[in-house]
C-alpha cells in the first residue's frame, strides 16, 4: 500500500497538482451547500416550536448564511485561480 502510494505522488505533474487543489476547493462549495440546507432546516425548526423569536431567528440565520457563502465563493475564488494558474 505504502509502495502504491508512493508510486502515484512520484507520478504527479504539476498540471495534475492543480487539477486535484481545484477539485479540493470545489469541494469547499459543496459543504458549504450542505451547511447551508442544515442551518435553514434548523432555523424552520426553531422558528416553529417559538414563533415570537422568529426576527431574533432570522436575523442569527441570516448572518450564519452570510459567512458560509463567503466560505464558498472563497473556495470558488481559488479554485478558478488554480484552473488559470494564477497560484
């Protein structure tokens, strides 16, 4: 296995590297997809058992949701700079 594995690093190119960093950060965008749909399904659950907290709700979700689509436009943002090689 060891030997396997040493095999196939040896036999990357560069070209190769970028190909697999820029999947890795697409990757990024899927998790961030899914956090996303947990932190919404969540919120409707909250806002369900205690309808007078629904701004405090919303207004948490909303925030949540801001920094995750950061995380995924940061991931989106590398791994077109990786496809151009610009890193």
């Amino acid at each position: 296995m060891i030997m396997a594995m040493q095999y196939l690093i040896s036999e990357l190119t560069e070209t190769s590297v970028y190909a697999i960093a820029a999947v890795i950060a697409v990757f990024v965008g899927a998790g961030a997809g899914i956090g996303m749909a947990i932190a919404t399904g969540k919120a409707l659950d909250a806002t369900a058992r205690q309808p007078e907290a629904e701004s405090k709700i919303r207004t948490t979700l909303l925030l949540g949701l801001a920094f995750i689509e950061t995380t995924a436009i940061y991931g989106l943002f590398i791994a077109i700079m990786l496809v151009i090689k610009v890193l």
